[in-house]
C-alpha cells in the first residue's frame, strides 16, 4: 500500500513539474528562444517593429543563414507574420540609422560598413551589407 502511495505522489510530482516546465518555455521570450537556437548573440530588442539586433561572432554568409533558419520558430504570436534580423559588426553599431546614438558612427561611414546583414523572417530573404549604396 505504501509503494502504491509513493507511485503516485510521484506520478503527481511529475506532472506537476511537466507542466511547469511547459509554461515556462511558453514564456521564453522571443530573444531568449532566438539566443537559445541560433546560437547568436541578440544585443537590443525592438518589440514595436518586431526586430531583434544582433552580432554574431562569425560572418560567413552560408553559417549564419542556417542559424537564423534554426530560429524561425522562435517567431509566434504578434511576432509571427512581420519579423526581421538586423545583423551588425559591434554591439554600439546596432541601431536604427536615424538614431541619436547612432549618428556618430555615420562618419567614415563605420555604421554602414558594421551593419553586415538583414533577414526579413517571413520571406527568408537575406540581405548583406544592406546600407551600403548599390
């Protein structure tokens, strides 16, 4: 009788720390669930244009399309239809061109040569070097 009672407060236990684990992993933020799965390093998040702004710490163009594709999944719920990567060169350089922080990285042109890359997440289109003049 005894066993039986340990079976089943341990069958409880269990299911209770399934479900627990199963919450928090539906509470992964989309930057922790995207580090989680590329392997990339997500330095600044926009959650109003559903952009993550990010520097990896390799610039093959072939490596990192795999580990953005590793991470579509991370993109749910509001985020699901518009998301994209902004991938740059140094923390510092990772922005928007017209922010006040940014501004001074736009002589010699370091802020356009540090931005290295753009993924539009719901096409899978990948653009290197986007700032550059064409």
């Amino acid at each position: 009788m005894i066993n039986l009672k340990v079976k089943a407060q341990t069958a409880v236990l269990f299911v209770v720390f399934a479900a627990s684990s199963c919450a928090s992993d539906n509470q992964q933020s989309v930057s922790e669930c995207f580090q989680d799965r590329s392997g990339l390093n997500v330095v600044r998040v926009d959650e109003r244009n559903h952009r993550l702004f990010v520097v990896p710490t390799e610039k093959d163009e072939k490596r990192l399309k795999i580990r953005l594709e590793n991470a579509r999944s991370c993109f749910t719920g509001d985020w699901a239809e518009d998301w994209s990567i902004s991938l740059f060169s140094a923390p510092e350089l990772a922005g928007y061109q017209h922010e006040e922080k940014i501004i001074p990285y736009h002589q010699n042109d370091a802020w356009v040569n540090g931005y290295i890359g753009e993924y539009f997440g719901p096409t899978g289109e990948y653009t290197p070097y986007p700032a550059r003049k064409q």
